[in-house]
C-alpha cells in the first residue's frame, strides 16, 4: 500500500500535505459499526463517551472503525497504541490535520496544529516562556491571586468547577498576560471564553447570532489586542508574563517570530491552558472531598513544608524552591488526571499506511486514542476506579507500561505547559489545605460531562470548613 507519503522524508513533507478520507470499502476490513444515516454514531458518542468506547471495544476489538461528526476514524485502544501515536517514532501521524476539523477556525497555527520540523522550531522558541526565571514569576503572581480568591470562601459552599474557571482565567490576566484584574482583563476573559465555547459549537460557520459569531468576534478583539501589545513589548524589552516572553521568543536563527504567529501560539496556550487546568483542579478537588484521609495526608505534607499557618492565622505562600518537595501533592494529581484525564481523547491523521493489532490502515485515515480508556483499563491499574495516589511512586510507574498514563499527551507534542499546570495545582492546593477542609454531600460530583473536555455536571458544590 505504498502512497506518495512513503516515498517522502516526513521533513520534506508540506506542512499541509493532504490525501483523501479512505472510503468505507478503504477500511472495510477493519470491524466496527457506521451507525445511523447521516448522523453515524454523534449521539451515541455524545451521551456517554467511555461507554460508547467501552461497548466499541467490547464487540469489536481494540482496533474499531467508527463514524461520527460526519466521517471515519479508527480508533487504536491500549497503552502500545498510545504510544505507536503519540510518540511517532515514524513521524507518519500529523496533529495538524487531526485537530484541524476541531480548532483550526478559531486557534490556527496552535502548537496542537503544526508538525514535524515547524512545530520543533516553534516550541523551542516558546519554551523560554518556562524557564526557571519566568516560573519563579508566574509562582508569586499564583500565590497572590489563589490567595486572595480562596480567602473569600471561608465557611462557604462554592460551586468550585464555575469558581476554579473564574479563577483560572483572572490569573491567566496576571501570569499570562501581566495585565491587573479590572475591566480590561473581563474584556479579554469575555472574548476568549467566546472562542473557547465557539470551538465545539454544533455550527460551524459564523452566521447571525450563533456561538461561532461571537467567537469570530472574539478572535478578531483578542488579535487587535495581542498584536498592540506584540510591538508594545517588543519596543519595552523585559516583562516576566508569559505574553512578554512569548513576544520576545526567538527561533534558532536568531530571528523572532512573526508578529500574527505570536499572536496565535499566545491565544491557543491560553485555550490549551484554561479549559484543562478548570477540569484537573476541580476533579482534584473533588477526590480529595470524597477522601479526607488524603485530604490529611496532603495537608500534612503542605504544612511541612510552608511551615503552616503565620501567627495570625494567614496560609503561608509555597515559594517556587519548595514546589518539588510536595511529592503527595503531585502523586495526588498525577492520580486525580488519571481517574478524569482532561484530554480523554486524542485525534490524529495517517500520513502513510501502517499496521497495527493485526490490520492495515490506509494513508488518509483519522485515527485516534484514548486516554481515558487506557486509564480505567484493568490491564494496567488494579482497581482502576479507585483513588490511590500511591500508584504514582517511583517503583510502580517503572514497572508500568510508559504509555498507560498520557494526560499531557506524548512524544513531540507532550504538552509545553505541563510544569506550569503542576505549579498551579500545587499553589492552589496550599492555600486551600493550610485553611481549610473540603467537604462534599453524598453524591455531589458524580455526573460528569464527558467531552469535550470533562466537568462536573452540578458544578460541584463544596464547603471549605475553616480549620
């Protein structure tokens, strides 16, 4: 099944090099089911991700064909699929056309949306972003804003997924943006949600009144906003956010990046950063509330650390230096991505044919894993519906397949931002531990919206109980 791909270096390769979806007779030898007319199987999917996965899974195998959103995907289950995809040893699975369908009408030129050579250049010009110095900066800005928000909820019941949201994209103004919490930054929250929400809308062009308009819309505020303060900041110099840094990135050569591509990388990390950040915090949240002998045993290790509580009874600050010391803490929420990954499916698009468990997949062919199958799958956890951060020790994940647990993704395109979610997970969880107790009714949380990406249906109302 040789195709023009093959005879190609994958460098060599335009960025968007295409070939035709395979047709149903393509890929007539791979089991699965097309479901409906015209709908295929959207509804089925749409109710009940992990169990349209699992029943898929259950009558025809770990390689399944599927049609849903209008086409066909292959889906490959199982930790040696995530890494056959993820980690491309072959370079033959482009994120760009995987994604595109997705985000590209409003998030072009994202990291998610490049490959090969032109997403290595990039995301090495954009790492200087998370360099020591900017993260001993972003630590003291998180500390300030987590701080000041979570003292407001003493003795309170808060829906904390819709709080966390908040929360997360006024400190996206300061860490990201280094601008102050006011008028401007509610402007720029308002757009950005905008694009966000436009980015999964059932309609997908941008007519009168519909969500992707007001995406439209807020794509076209935040990129007159962003490239103001593209030149702005490049005449200034300095600036420890992460927008200045990005501003200031240059590739190997020396030369920095193009005005407009700042502008994108800089709305997509926030998009990529924003919406994950919301689901992990709170399904962390949420875990900890349903086990209060971790909720201890974390606690413990934060006071340990800070020092505790000062003499007026203030939360100490966890300073950048101190944020590898809190092993719990991190095995709490490596645990808490592995129970709700954030990304609970992965899409891709075969540039070349290729095998795998037993079948032949054509070039042209949508392709995707799933991360949330793999995390629940007995074949690698025991008692995978169990919260037990111990599963994160040192010992156990050498003895675990490499590819069992992918939330920040893998490979080339394993998440820029990673160390930054843990840093802020952490910073949070110190300053809700050394005050107070979360405490959660019976049954609170456990209805969670599945895709795209995961959040508790009820909004998951907690009490913070002072201590």
């Amino acid at each position: 099944m040789a195709t023009l791909a093959q005879h190609q270096p994958a460098a060599a390769r335009p960025q968007h090099w295409t070939q035709g979806n395979p047709s149903l007779e393509d890929l007539s030898h791979i089991p699965g089911d097309d479901g409906l007319p015209i709908v295929g199987n959207t509804f089925r999917m749409l109710a009940d991700p992990p169990a349209f996965i699992r029943k898929m899974v259950a009558t025809h195998g770990r390689v399944y064909r599927n049609r849903a959103f209008g086409g066909r995907v292959v889906s490959l289950i199982g930790a040696d699929a995530n890494e056959l995809v993820l980690f491309d040893r072959n370079k033959i699975f482009s994120s760009e056309q995987g994604w595109g369908p997705i985000l590209d009408k409003l998030f072009p030129r994202g990291l998610m949306l490049m490959d090969f050579d032109h997403h290595r250049v990039d995301r090495r010009a954009l790492s200087i972003a998370f360099k020591p110095g900017p993260m001993r900066h972003y630590t003291g800005a998180l500390n300030r804003g987590i701080s000041e928000r979570v003292e407001q909820w003493n003795n309170a019941t808060v829906e904390s997924y819709p709080a966390i949201k908040q929360l997360t994209l006024d400190l996206a103004a300061d860490s990201f943006i280094g601008i102050p919490w006011g008028p401007e930054a509610d402007e720029i929250n308002r757009a950005f949600v905008d694009m966000v929400q436009a980015s999964v809308a059932p309609v997908r062009q941008p007519l009168p009144f519909t969500q992707m308009r007001r995406g439209v819309k807020g794509r076209s505020y935040l990129i007159d906003f962003f490239t103001k303060e593209t030149a702005r900041r490049r005449a200034e110099g300095g600036g420890q956010d992460m927008f200045s840094q990005f501003a200031n990135a240059t590739r190997d050569d020396g030369e920095l990046l193009p005005v407009d591509e700042v502008v994108d990388h800089m709305n997509f990390l926030m998009m990529a950063a924003h919406d994950t950040i919301t689901s992990s915090a709170t399904s962390l949240i949420w875990l900890l509330a349903k086990n209060p002998g971790w909720q201890d045993t974390l606690r413990d290790e934060v006071i340990s650390v800070t020092g505790g509580p000062d003499g007026q009874g203030r939360a100490r600050d966890v300073k950048y230096d101190e944020l590898g010391q809190l092993d719990m803490v991190e095995m709490a929420f490596k645990e808490a991505l592995r129970v709700v990954p954030p990304v609970p499916s992965i899409p891709r698009r075969a540039l070349e044919s290729f095998e795998f468990g037993g079948y032949e997949i054509p070039a042209g062919t949508p392709v995707g894993v799933s991360p949330h199958f793999v995390h629940h799958d007995e074949k690698y956890w025991d008692e995978p519906e169990k919260f037990d951060p111990l599963r994160f020790m040192p010992d156990k994940v050498k003895a675990r397949h490499k590819y069992a647990w992918v939330p920040f993704g893998g490979g080339a395109h394993m998440c820029l931002g990673l160390h930054f979610a843990y840093m802020q997970v952490k910073v949070l969880m110190a300053q809700i531990l050394q005050r107070y107790r979360i405490e959660i009714d019976e049954g609170v949380g456990e209805d969670w919206q599945a895709w795209p990406i995961p959040k508790p249906r009820d909004g998951l109302p907690v009490t913070f109980k002072p201590l």
